[in-house]
C-alpha cells in the first residue's frame, strides 16, 4: 500500500528569498530525508 508525501519548505516570493533557499538547499533536504528515515525505522 503506497503512500505519498509533499513537504514544502518555505514560500518564494522574491529573487533573494530563493538565493536563500538555493544555498541551504542540500541541508533541507538532507534534513527532511533523515526524518523520513527516522520514521520509517519506527514504522
């Protein structure tokens, strides 16, 4: 039984809003997939 997940992380309003965004976007996503994993373990 396959589910399905949307994160959203911020809203982009404006150019420097999204230079923000684009140099942390690694540490984000690196954040949310240890949490999926962290859930999944306890799944």
């Amino acid at each position: 039984n396959a589910g399905g997940l949307i994160v959203e992380l911020g809203f982009i309003s404006n150019d420097a809003e999204l230079a923000a965004f684009n140099s942390k976007y690694w540490s984000a996503a690196k954040a949310v997939a240890q949490v999926i994993i962290e859930h999944e373990k306890r799944a």
